[in-house]
C-alpha cells in the first residue's frame, strides 16, 4: 500500500494505488491551499493551480501530469525552482511511495534563499 508523507505536517499516511493525492490530503486533514485559497479554489478541476504541491522523492510512482495540468503549472505565476517536481495535487494519482511538501514558497529572492530546501 502506497504511503504519503506530507513532510510539513510531519504525518504519514497509507492509501490504495491509484488515490487522489489531493483527496487523500483532505480526507486526513491536511490543508493543501495557502491563506484565503482554502475557500477560493477550483475545487479539483485543475483550474486555479492553487494545491500545487512540491514532490520532493517519489516522483515516478504518480501519474504523468496531463495536458491541461502541465500547461497549468507552465504558466503559472508562481516559481519556487523546482518546476519539474511540482504537481497540482488533484490531477496526481498515487501509486507508490512519496514524500510532499504542501504550500510550497514563492522564491522571489531567486537561489540564495531556498536553503533547507
Ligand atoms: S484544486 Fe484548483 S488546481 Fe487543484
């Protein structure tokens, strides 16, 4: 059974193969979204690009980002320089291990602040 652990909330959970990794988040109390966003947001229809999420080990064992997902994060306005780890957590399936880290920082000060990173 995969597991998921959101390295923020310092929390591990199991879920079946092929879960939702932003309903796996809600369903264990995680907040995914930043601020006011937890009531503004597209609700899981890959729109507002606001439950992005940073991979950061596991990346092979989710879903290929798909179409509408990949232009989503491509031209987004946020950048935190790790783009190609970054996932919009409703349109990511689970199906294996992986470690997330939610509400991933804006870099707006480039490279030298991102330490612990
Ligand atoms: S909830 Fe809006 S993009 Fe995922």
């Amino acid at each position: 059974m995969p597991k998921i652990k959101f390295i923020r909330e310092n929390k591990e959970i199991d879920v079946l193969p092929g879960s939702n990794l932003r309903q796996a988040a809600r369903n264990h109390g995680i907040q995914l979204y930043p601020g006011i966003f937890r009531f503004l947001n597209c609700h899981g229809f890959g729109q507002c690009g606001e439950c992005r999420v940073h991979i950061k080990k596991g990346m092979e064992n989710t879903s290929q980002p798909g179409l509408l997902e990949r232009l989503r994060t491509k031209f987004s306005f946020f950048h935190i320089e790790h783009e190609h780890e970054v996932r919009l957590a409703c349109q990511t399936e689970v199906n294996g291990d992986i470690e997330v880290y939610t509400r991933p920082e804006f870099n707006w000060f480039g490279r030298k602040n991102m330490a612990g990173r």
